[in-house]
C-alpha cells in the first residue's frame, strides 16, 4: 500500500519518489522478462541490445518455468505486471497446499495456525512472496512433490520435481534426498520398485532446459557460463569472506542463525533418518544414549506416512544443508527458503506455541517495516523500460 499510495514518508523513511514501479523494479523480477519475452534467442533485438548491460548468456541462469508463467499472464497484464502476479498467484497456491500437506499427513494439531506462521516468520520470504520472483513456485512445486512421494505415487513425484529443477537448479537436491529414500525402502524390503524410475524425470527435465539452451544459445552449457552466477563453492562457509562479489560485507551475523535453525533442523529430524543403529555403533562413546532416544521416538504411536514424511525431510534437510553452508553470496536467506516450511513442521510445536505467537504478533510491524525498507533499496537500475514492456 505504500507504494501504490505513493506517501511520502514511512516511518521516518523518505519515500516521495516511489511508486509501484518501484515494485516492479524489485531485483530479480525484471530480470525473468527478458527470458519470458525472448525465450532465450540471443538473435532476438532484445538481447542484442543487452538490457541492463547484462550479456547474452547471463539470462541461461534465470530457468524457463517462471518466465513461461509471466509470458502467460503477460497479454492480461503486461510483461512488468505478470512478474508480480505470477508470484502471488503461485504464492497462494503455495500456502493452500502448505496446509493441505501439514493437515493431511498429520503432521501439526494446529495447521492453519502453523500455515498463518509460515506466512510472516521469514522477513525475506515475506519480500520474496510479494515481489516478482520464482520462489513461491519452486518451494510448491517442491513441496507437492515430497508429498507424492510420501503416497509412492512416484509418477507424480518426477513430474512435480521435473517441475521445480526447471524452475531453479537447487531442486536436483530432491533427487538426491530421494535416492536416500529409495535406498532406505530397499533395505526395509528388499524388493525394488520399478516405480522408481519416475523419479529420472527430474534430472532429464534439467537435461531438457540444456538442450532447449544448446538449441537457443548454440551452447548445451550455456548455464554453466552465465557469468558469476553459480556461488556452489566448497569447503564450506565461504560466504564469509567480504571481498567477494557477491558478499561485499563482513556484516554478516544473522547467518550464522540460519545456519543454526536450519542445522537444529537436521538434527532433530535424525531419528526419523532409519540411522539411528548405524550411528550409535559406529560413534558408541558420542552417542550412547542416541539408540535409547531414537528408540523411544520410533516407538511412539505415530502413522507410517508421517514417519516417512519425516525420513524424507530429514534426507532433504541434510542435503540442502550442505550446499546452503557452502554457497557463497551475501542473500543465504533467500536460498534457505525451500527449508523453511520443513523446518516449520519439524518444531511446529514451538512455533504455534502461546508464547513464540505473542512474539511473532509483536514482532509483525518490524517485519513490514524490514520488508518496505528492503524493497525500497533492492531494486534494478532501469532507466529504460522499452525491453520490458
């Protein structure tokens, strides 16, 4: 409202010059509508004239499936406008099947409650939903499917994930958490599942993305030289080093609690792992009450579907971990977003709790005050509109 009111003051926040365009400027909103307009094609005079000084290739970093909803949309709204509908379209969706997963599987006494949490805990997320982005999108798609993948409805499963990796390429971690899942049914059962093989989909949908760009840009690894977008770097915890591109600050403290939430996250999801007898034999002076504990856990009345639910979780978590602590960039909070809602269910206890709520309620001006604040300082310096619009 404060953008499209254009007031001139916000909390002692000089805003005279701001509009909605000020939204649709939002780094990286703009950046998926030249992809959306031009479908990669470097002869396209858009790209030739390189918007925003950005070369040809730079644009092989912003994957497909977003720009194809803004191209959709974009005949009812503009090519500006579609950005933001697209997200808060998929946004919506998001939350709807956040609260169809929690309530279905189970997995909270409270799930409006902890859907309504998810909305507002994560100042940047906040942003994130409100601005044009692939976020909302990619945890959806993410999310819808885990949760095939929980019914063994595996076909689904590769669709949803083949989805979510031409989306952003973080989601070929999906693929290696469910290999920990299938590894772990194996042992169980001792019978292989041809079903599995649904699963291909999703690192053969990122195949496709390479071959659309080997087609488009002459290049099949045309991604992988995009410029310096790729910030995967190990060992890890080399974001903190301020004199790279993208850190370019040592003021870097509330990482280390995403760092620690997301690794708590891990940690109490252990038990669900099915390594409990692996870990307490291997490290018996570490963990030698561990057997005994997880022991305890999984012979709590709990249904099949939530413990595998959380196996699942617990595989995803660990491995997006890892890459989380060992990529280089100064926004760790954006690329910890597909964690959030696991670790939103792994304490939902916590989190719908009287006391984190009361805090959550005092804390809300704060977090519209951070994500108007955010929104007025993160944005594209485009002072030509013509590749835009």
């Amino acid at each position: 409202m404060p953008f499209i009111l254009k007031i001139n003051n916000l909390y002692g926040i000089d805003t005279k010059n701001t509009s909605f365009q000020t939204v649709l400027q939002h780094w990286d909103g703009p950046l998926y509508i030249i992809p959306a307009k031009t479908l990669y094609n470097p002869k396209n005079e858009i790209l030739a004239g390189a918007p925003l000084g950005l070369e040809t290739k730079y644009f092989a970093a912003h994957l497909p499936m977003y720009p194809l909803t803004i191209r959709a949309f974009a005949p009812l709204f503009g090519f500006p406008k579609a950005t933001i509908i697209s997200t808060l379209i998929f946004s919506i969706m998001l939350f709807w099947f956040f609260y169809y997963f929690v309530n279905t599987l189970k997995l909270s006494r409270n799930p409006l409650l902890l859907t309504s949490v998810f909305m507002f805990i994560t100042p940047r997320f906040f942003v994130t939903r409100s601005v044009g982005s692939p976020e909302p999108m990619f945890v959806l798609f993410i999310l819808m499917s885990i949760y095939f993948f929980v019914k063994k409805r595996y076909l689904f499963a590769g669709l949803l994930g083949g989805l979510a990796i031409t989306t952003k390429t973080p989601a070929g971690l999906l693929f290696i958490a469910y290999l920990g899942g299938i590894l772990y049914d194996y042992i169980q059962n001792r019978k292989i599942d041809f079903r599995w093989l649904w699963l291909i989909i999703i690192p053969g949908s990122l195949l496709l993305v390479f071959v659309l760009y080997g087609i488009q840009y002459g290049d099949f690894w045309a991604y992988f030289k995009s410029g310096d977008n790729l910030h995967l770097l190990f060992p890890p915890f080399k974001v903190f080093n301020f004199q790279k591109n993208w850190v370019d600050t040592a003021w870097l403290e509330e990482i280390l609690f995403i760092f620690l939430l997301y690794g708590l996250t891990v940690i109490e999801l252990l038990p669900f792992s099915g390594l409990n007898n692996k870990i307490s034999s291997v490290i018996p002076n570490l963990f030698r009450n561990l057997k005994e504990i997880l022991g305890r856990v999984q012979n709590d009345i709990i249904g099949k579907e939530t413990m595998r639910t959380k196996r699942v979780f617990f595989y995803f978590s660990f491995v997006f971990f890892l890459s989380l602590i060992s990529v280089q960039h100064r926004d760790i909070a954006r690329y910890s977003i597909p964690l959030l809602p696991v670790a939103l269910i792994t304490f939902e206890k916590f989190f719908t709790s009287k006391k984190f709520l009361i805090v959550l309620i005092f804390l809300l001006p704060a977090i519209y005050l951070y994500a108007w604040n955010f929104m007025l300082f993160n944005i594209a310096p485009i002072t030509d509109w013509a590749p835009f619009i």
